[in-house]
C-alpha cells in the first residue's frame, strides 16, 4: 500500500482560468525520501495542499481525480483528521510557533487529538529526544535559534505520529549551518522511522543526497520522475531546476568533450571521479 | 556613499549591544553582500543606512548627511530598503496602487507615475499582475513585488534584505542580472543574505558580520573559502569550493567559488591526464 497515491488528479482555483495541478498521477511508497521540485507556480504547492485537505476545505475551486493518503481517500476529510496522518512543516518555524514554552507548542498538536494525556506526554518527550531539543522544553520559541525554533516545529509535527511529513522549503529561513543540520534532523527520521518524507525545495544543492528520488513538476504536470541521478539532466535544465552545483560543472566538462559517465549530485561522487582521472 | 563610522546600536531595554563599534564605507556603484548567522545583526545595520534605527554611539552617514538629521521619509528619497518579509511592506489592494502609492507621495504626476510603474512591472515580470491584489500572489511574487514597490522611485542606493528566499532558481538568475543591471546604472547594492551559493555566482564585496563586529570585508572568493571565518559566521563553502578543496591540486584553486571558474581552471589539467594515459580513467 503506498503512503501517497494520486490518480489523474486536476485542481483549478476559483476564478482562474486553467488548471494549476493537470493530471498528476504519482504514487510514493512508504520510507521514501522525495524531493518536490519545480519553478515558482508549477503546481507543487497545490499539489501539497490536497495531502491535508486545505484544498478544497480552505482554498475553492474544481478537484479531479482521485488521491489517497495512507490508503485513506481525502475526498470529504477535513485538515483535522488528515494530519493524523500526514504531518506539515512551513518555510518559516515563527508561523507554527505560539505558546510560551517549547514543550507546550510541541504538545499543542498531539494535545488536540484526543488520546489519554499520559500517552501524549510520553510522545511529546520523544519528539523532543528525536529531534535533539528535550534541553529546550522550558525555553520559549522566541529565546531559540532559527535552526531550533524549526527543530521544534518538526518535533510538533512528529508527535502527532504521522506516516507522511511534507516539509515546505523548511531551511529557506535558516543560516548554512543550521540548515544542513535540519536536513540532517529530517534524514535521520526517514531513516530510522520509516517515515515517508516529501521535502518541497529549490535549493538542491543540500537535500539531493538523502533522496531516494526527484519530482519535478512543471506547468501543473509532473515532468521528471527519477532517481537524482537521472532527472538531473538536460531536460530540468531546461524547466529550470538549480542543480547542484557539481551536478552543473560535470555537465559543463561534458560539453568540453570529456567522456565523463557518471552525474554527481554531491561534492563527494565529483570529488571522487575527478580524483581518478588527476591520479592516474 | 553609505559611510558607518565607529557605530554601537542596542534596543530598548536590551542588556547588550546588537553592533558594536562598526566601521564601514559602502561607495556609489558598489555591490556588497553583508552576511553572518542569524541574530549576527545584518538587519539591524540595514536599518540605520535609511534612518529606521539612529546609532546610540557613532553615526551613519549618506552621501555626507548624517541620518539624525533627517526624517526616515527623506531617507528614503535616496535609500530604498526592500524587508525580508514583504507583508511588513505590503497594503495596497492592487499591484499598481502598491507601486503608484509613494510616487504620488513624492509629488510626481500621473503620467510619469503610470509609466514608471509600468516600466517596473516589465522588468520584474509582474506586469501580468497590475491590477491583482498583492495578497493573492506567491511568496516569491510578493517579494518581487515589494521590490518592485521601491525601485519604482528609483533611490540611488538599494538595500535587500534576504533578496533570495522562497525565489526559484530561475527568479534568481533574474534578480542577478537585474541587479547587474542596476549596478551598471550607478546604483549602489547592498543585499543581506546568507545564501552562499547566489554569493558565489554573483562576487560582490562580503562584509561578514559576527555576534554585531564585522569579522571580515573582502572579496567574496576570499571570504567563501576561508574555513576559519566560516565557521565563526555559520555559514558553509559553496559546493564548488567545497570541491576545489578537496581536489589534489595545489595552486590557485583557492579562490574558486563557482562552477565556470571551475570549469577553466580544471579543463587543462583533466586534457593533460587524459592525453598522458590515452582515456577518462
């Protein structure tokens, strides 16, 4: 049973004139690793907001097509009862962020879904030891770091247990530090939960190495559907993608004439072809 | 020219300074990049070059005037400062009244408002969105936007704070150009950021800022490959220098930083591994 399942699924804004989504039929088995990505208006947010049901609970327009989450059919589910299912983390941590502790807010979302209060404890403090922030638990969110602050808000998010995290542009607010940490932080949940992750993001050059695969979605439709190795390529150059940056120099060296095989995504694969050839 | 001369800032009821003793000139037609970790006070110094924050010790000059002596709104005639959020800038109900707005303040008449506006919506590709609200818009949009909003009465310095974030990669190669453009014009370009990879495509000047001291001010392929200074900032190699780095090559590989520099200074060395072994690898 897959974790996402989409079937020819369309969506049109009230009062637009085409469709954002056309069409997109995807399906993400559980434990994967995905990256959403995409130029601005493509369709990927629209996309993500079908998961928990903002669409058409709180943005109007016309659904087509069928999509499950955990086996589950959106259609007629509120936000509510999706994110029992399906977890979300936005762009900047300040916006999921309200309650005067760090404890309180990640026992904001698991407190409203009505299970016995000690059961709730325990899951908040395991949220916390997960996501490295259970010496925070009396801080308030204004006193941490951007990289704690959304630390704490996947934290909420994870005590909820979700089979499904979708995390939108979740570093964007953060230094190069904290962010490679963070994606860290979300790597290490895939791995050791098996928890199905979809991360919306432009900025490839930091997540490419946890995937296990690429979507690009483009004009509403999805465009590429592969391994990172194999959608970085010509044609997401074309759309638009920013790829890594080694990923665009091995393509650069290609264009030179070098017979080079291999498509690194991360410093490390470049570092290692290019050490082959300089040594032998 | 934005000159920031031994400068302290703290807020009110703050136990501690924000700035410290901060020195620097920015001339007409720079391009610099102010980065440093969250909470180094990159936003707090932008603030002070259009009067929004005044120093408690030091002053802050533009163009030899110093900002006590002004109120925010003649700043801002010469000093344009693009928020990093745009809905803390953001009120009008159309794109084109957001825009229309301070020209009308600053007294320029209807058809030079018009056209102006127009103008700018062409060059930021907003122009599709004239009478839309700007609440309706993307992020990414709303940022143009805001920008939009500024450059509109044409300030002779501009100031953005994170430029970059939620735009995709293709908006930020516009935003490059667009402010290769400006520079071109005699603008001067101050961007805070902490994206090193649109710092390595683009080279301006680093002023990095740590804990309210500016740590370092130099090239950015100097800065960008300084682990040392790095660190202390929060910030990370670019990709590309990442990989210089830990290639067996000594020599100038150093001050490499983006793919097309990379690109010339291995294409010589890979021709003459592959010439001396006859294949790739």
């Amino acid at each position: 049973m897959p974790a996402i399942s989409a079937r020819n699924l369309s969506f049109t804004y009230v009062g637009a004139n085409t469709p954002s989504m056309e069409n997109v039929s995807l399906s993400i088995e559980k434990g994967e690793f995905v990256i959403l990505t995409g130029p601005s208006g493509c369709g990927k947010t629209t996309f993500c907001r079908c998961l928990n049901g903002l669409i058409p609970n709180f943005y109007s327009g016309e659904v087509r097509g069928d999509l499950l989450v955990d086996d589950v059919n959106v259609n007629g589910k509120s936000t509510a009862e999706l994110s029992k299912h399906i977890g979300f983390v936005f762009q900047n941590p300040e916006n999921q962020l309200f309650s005067l502790s760090v404890e309180r807010d990640v026992a904001f979302g698991v407190e409203n879904l009505g299970i016995p209060q000690e059961e709730a404890l325990e899951r908040v403090k395991w949220a916390m030891k997960s996501t490295g922030i259970e010496n925070l638990r009396e801080k308030a969110p204004y006193e941490l770091s951007g990289g704690q602050q959304q630390r704490a808000a996947i934290a909420g998010v994870l005590a909820m247990k979700p089979s499904i995290i979708v995390l939108d542009e979740p570093t964007s607010f953060l230094d190069p530090r904290s962010a490679e940490d963070i994606v860290g932080v979300i790597a290490k949940l895939n791995q050791e939960l098996q928890l199905t992750t979809l991360l919306v993001e432009h900025r490839l050059d930091i997540v490419s190495r946890y995937a296990n695969r690429v979507i690009v979605m483009d004009k509403g439709k999805v465009a590429l559907d592969g391994s990172p190795q194999a959608v970085y390529g010509d044609q997401a150059r074309l759309i638009g993608i920013g790829l890594p940056k080694v990923t665009t120099l091995f393509h650069l060296l290609r264009r030179d004439g070098f017979p080079i095989a291999t498509n690194p995504i991360t410093v490390e694969q470049a570092s290692s072809e290019l050490r082959k050839v300089l040594h032998q | 020219m934005i000159s920031v001369n031994n400068t302290s800032f703290r807020y009110i009821g703050a136990s501690s300074d924000v700035l410290t003793n901060v020195n620097l000139q920015i001339k007409d037609g720079e391009f610099v990049a102010i980065m440093g970790e969250n909470g180094s006070g990159k936003t707090t110094l932008v603030k002070m070059f259009n009067g929004l924050l005044k120093p408690r010790v030091g002053s802050v000059m533009i163009d030899g005037t110093d900002t006590r002596e002004k109120s925010v709104a003649q700043l801002s005639r010469d000093v344009g400062l693009i928020f990093q959020n745009p809905d803390h800038q953001l009120f009008a109900e159309t794109v084109s009244e957001e825009l229309s707005f301070s020209l009308r303040n600053f007294g320029f008449n209807e058809e030079v408002v018009k056209r102006r506006v127009t103008n700018i919506l062409t060059a930021l590709d907003l122009e599709k969105y004239v009478d839309s609200s700007p609440f309706v818009l993307s992020g990414g949009e709303r940022k143009r936007v805001a920008l939009a909003a500024i450059l509109v009465w044409d300030p002779k310095h501009i100031i953005m704070d994170e430029p970059t974030i939620g735009q995709d990669y293709l908006q930020k190669d516009r935003l490059r150009n667009f402010i290769v453009q400006l520079i071109s014009q005699g603008k001067t370009i101050v961007i805070v950021t902490h994206d090193v990879e649109f710092v390595a495509e683009c080279k301006p000047r680093v002023v990095l800022l740590s804990k309210g001291t500016v740590i370092a001010d130099d090239a950015a392929t100097k800065i960008l490959t300084n682990d040392e200074l790095l660190a202390q900032a929060s910030l990370v190699r670019p990709q590309i220098a990442e990989l210089m780095h830990q290639l067996p090559i000594s020599g100038k590989t150093l001050d490499i930083i983006d793919a097309y520099a990379a690109r010339e200074f291995l294409v010589p060395k890979l021709r003459e591994a592959v010439q001396t072994s006859g294949h790739w690898r």
